[in-house]
C-alpha cells in the first residue's frame, strides 16, 4: 500500500509540472498580443535605389520599434492598377517589378506594425531601366509547312510570344499559338499550314501583360510533305547500336509506330552497355530532301535519363555496307531546345509543364538549315544516320557507354521518287 501511495503521490506531481510548464507556456504567449492602442510605427529611411529592368530594388531601414511587422510598397503599374509589394522586418530591400516604361513611377513606402496600423508613407521616384519585353528580340520567317519565330531574351524572363493570322486579309487578327520561354534565345515553329501568302502577326507579353510592339508580316509557309514510315527499316550496319534491354516493346522499330504516349513499351530502349557516342542507321524507303524531323521524349523521361541531348543527323545515298562513314554526309547538329532555357551552367535546371509537352507531345524540332559546315543540308538521301552525342545522364560527363531512349522519331521534306 505504502509503495501504491508514493506511485500515485509521484504521478500526481508529474502531471501538476505539465499543467506548470502548459499554463507557463500559454502565459508567454500573451508577450504578442496584439495592441490595438499602440501606434504606428515609424517610417522607414530611403538608403537607396537600384534601377533594374522593368523595375527597381528599393533599400531602406527600418525604425527601431519592436511593434514592427514589416514595410509595404504601393504603386501604379499601369494606370489605374495599384500592386503592392511587401517585405518582412529581416531584410532591408523591396522589389518593385512589372513596370512596361522607361518613365518614372512613384513608389509609397509605408512601415506596418503588428496591429495593422501604418506609417506616413515615404514617397520616392523609380526609373526602371528597358523591361525585358523591349531587351527581348523577336523575328518570323518563312519555313517548311509554316512559320519559324527566333528570339532573344537575355533578361531569362518568363515570356510569351503570342503568334496571331489574319488568313483572310480582312485585318481581323485570331490568336494562332502561343510560345511560353524563359530561354536566352531559341526558335519556335508553328507548322500545319498552307503553301500560300498568309499574314501574321507577334508581339511578346510578359506575366503581368505588358506588351511589345507587334511585328506584322505576309509570309508564305514552304511546301513539304510528311515522310511516311511504313517502308523504314532497321539497316543493321557493323558498329550501329540498336539492340534492345529486356524485350521486344523496346525495339528499335517503336521509333516509327507513331506512338508517342507509352512509357513500357512502344519504345526504343537501347542497352546500357551501348557506348556513348551512338548511332543506328535507317533506311526511309524513299530518296527524299529532308528538311526537318522531330524526336519525341518517352513519358516521364523529358528533358533528363535517357533521352538525346545533343546530337547529329547524317545522310546517305548509298552507305558502305562496312558500317564506316565513307558516303555519308552531315545534314545537322542539334540539342534539344527546351522552351523554358537550360540553367547558365548547362543543367537541366527546372522541368516546366510546356517542357513535358514540348518534348513529348509536339516533339523537339529540328530544321535544317544552310551554314558554313554544311552548304547542302536538303541533299537527297535514302538512308538516315541517327548520332547521340550525349543523353542527359552523360552530358557533360566523361561516361562512355550509356542506354538511349527514343519514344518516336519523324521526318519532314519532300519525295523526290
């Protein structure tokens, strides 16, 4: 009895130290309470402006006042369109961004205490440097089967280019596509259209609407023609790589069924032991002017694993049946554009959605064109080599054997027989 007495004696003095050390806690939390009788806080000190495109970076201190809770900005970014910016006592800068004119803005800076009480506000002029919709380049041109975009974004924005067509020549403009990046540079295309004299229309928007100058255009699309897979075949050629990992659903010829939406199977999946470079050979079935192609990522794998980064596109008439590059020529040396930029040092950096679909859905494009290395890239050809120079799992890397993954590959031009 005596040892059940000091059990429940000890008990007892445990759970009365837990109601302490809760009532202590709950008691410390009314050191916040807020006090709706205590004033504004002061406000805060101008130290300096910093322009920068399309905005500005305002730094400031703040006044000595344990009621602060942080510094809010207020301005007209268009007008009639009041922002605000906000920022907590820890830092000591506000960015004000968005801002479509080099003209000057006037930005109110208010200190906000705890009970939601504001300062006077400090007024102060910003003249935001160029924004990135004018730094941005932007130019169209004709190309097989529709329009090439080019651009420059050396802001790394998040951008649109908005493509419009008046088809009709009646100068009612309808939105044809949209191109989402946040790349230095690049080209878009937008392909499916008319041999014929169409009018188009670009300008570049960014995220908070500000608008470019739009740039209008009468350009007629280069007659090509889809080449039809049914006759390519798999040619085999000593040192071509195009065994496949564990079964037939990875077999080289799932590069022309025209599925793009399997990750299982519908593929090909070469073997890790394959080396790096690679290349496989393809007859089309057809002498043709190749004048662009497509390669499609396999699900879940865009932009990163197995998938081709860069690589090349060679073409023959006639190839040696050794598999040696005697007769072949280059028609083109690519790296897969991925709409929303590489990081500066070359890393995949993040996979946005328009990513996924680009190099799923619509597959990366791939033009050829005319340069200095390669005077005749539309050179009929009836055999296509197919180089990885590096996948993403090796670029950069000096790794020389490594598995490639293709879900479809599709090729553009004009059948010469």
């Amino acid at each position: 009895m005596e040892n059940m007495n000091k059990s429940i004696a000890l008990l007892s003095m445990w759970i009365f130290s837990v109601l302490i050390i809760f009532i202590g806690c709950k008691e410390e939390g009314r050191i916040d309470q807020i006090d709706d009788a205590t004033p504004a806080p002061a406000p805060v000190t101008i130290t300096k402006i910093e322009n920068i495109s399309g905005g500005a970076i305002i730094r400031y201190s703040i006044p000595d006042d344990e009621n602060l809770l942080g510094v809010k900005a207020e301005y007209e970014r268009t007008p009639g369109q009041i922002v605000k910016s906000e920022a907590s006592l820890y830092t000591d800068s506000l960015l004000v961004e968005g801002l479509g004119e080099t003209k000057s803005y006037e930005v109110r800076l208010y200190s906000i205490g705890r009970n939601g009480k504001s300062s006077k506000p400090v007024a102060v002029n910003v003249n935001p440097l160029e924004p990135p919709i004018i730094i941005a380049s932007k130019s169209m041109d004709a190309s097989f089967g529709g329009v090439k975009i080019e651009f420059t974004n050396e802001a790394r924005a998040n951008l649109a280019l908005v493509l419009m067509i008046d088809s009709l020549g009646t100068g009612e403009w309808l939105p044809l596509q949209t191109f989402y990046t946040k790349a230095p540079g690049g080209s878009f295309y937008r392909r499916g259209l008319e041999n014929k004299e169409l009018n188009f229309a670009l300008y570049i928007r960014d995220r908070w609407n500000n608008k470019s100058d739009t740039l209008v255009q009468t350009i007629i699309p280069v007659l090509e023609e889809d080449i039809p897979k049914d006759n390519f075949k798999n040619m085999k050629l000593p040192g071509d790589s195009w065994e496949y990992i564990q079964g037939p659903q990875y077999a080289i010829e799932g590069m022309w069924d025209g599925i793009t939406s399997n990750r299982g199977g519908n593929v090909y999946a070469g073997k890790n032991t394959e080396p790096i470079p690679q290349h496989f050979t393809i007859s089309l079935g057809h002498k043709v002017s190749i004048s662009r192609f497509k390669v499609h990522h396999r699900l879940n794998d865009e932009y990163m694993n197995s998938s081709p980064r860069t690589f090349e596109l060679w073409g023959s008439e006639l190839p040696p049946s050794d598999g040696s590059w005697d007769n072949w020529h280059l028609l083109g040396e690519f790296e897969a554009f991925k709409p929303s930029g590489y990081s500066e040092d070359g890393s995949v950096g993040t996979i946005t959605a328009e990513d996924k679909n680009y190099a799923r859905v619509e597959g990366i494009d791939c033009e050829l064109v005319v340069s200095d290395k390669i005077p005749n890239p539309y050179r009929p050809v009836k055999y296509i080599r197919f180089k990885t120079n590096s996948t993403y799992a090796t670029y950069g890397s000096e790794v020389t054997s490594g598995q490639l993954i293709i879900a479809e590959i599709s090729f553009w031009g004009q059948i010469i027989d």
